[in-house]
C-alpha cells in the first residue's frame, strides 16, 4: 500500500475564495467541488478524475497526473477562505 502525503491548495470561484486539504496516495494538484464546475482544463500531463464520495463527502474532482489510475485518499476538507466570509468579520 503506498503512504498517505499531505496536498493544499486554493481556488476561486464565483468571486468567493475557497482552500482545501487532503492526504491521499497521489500527487494531487487540485481539488474542486463539483458544484463549482467548470472546472479549467487539465494541463499537458494531468487529467481531472472524480472519485466516489465517502461518507460525509462532497462529489469532487480530483485533478492528478495522467499516469494516475485509482488512489485513495483522507481527510478531504473544502472550506470557504475564512479571511473573506462576511460573518466572520463582523465577529471579529
């Protein structure tokens, strides 16, 4: 069994900022709600996969590199940018 590496990033949709973070047994270089389609275009080299959702889980594409078949993952968070939700602000 390959080792879990951790993976973060960000994107924007909508005008809104959104980050997200996993563990998973593949390069992963991002991550989006399906909801939030379209997604851009895969690079030369990388492909978007959706993989089923856990429990709990939003359905998510994954975009990983091209020779990437299956892998599994944990801990998959999608979170709003905190930094730029309205009530956060107002608490602060």
């Amino acid at each position: 069994m390959s080792a879990f590496h951790a993976y973060a990033g960000a994107y924007e949709y909508c005008g809104q900022s959104f980050s997200w973070r996993c563990y998973a047994t593949v390069r992963v270089h991002e991550v989006r709600r399906q909801e939030h389609a379209p997604f851009p275009t895969a690079p030369p080299g990388r492909k978007w996969l959706w993989h089923s959702p856990l429990h709990h889980e939003p359905d998510v594409g994954w975009l990983v590199d091209e020779t990437a078949e299956e892998f599994s993952h944990i801990l998959l968070q999608i979170n709003p940018d905190v930094a730029a939700s309205p009530r956060m602000a107002e608490a602060v």
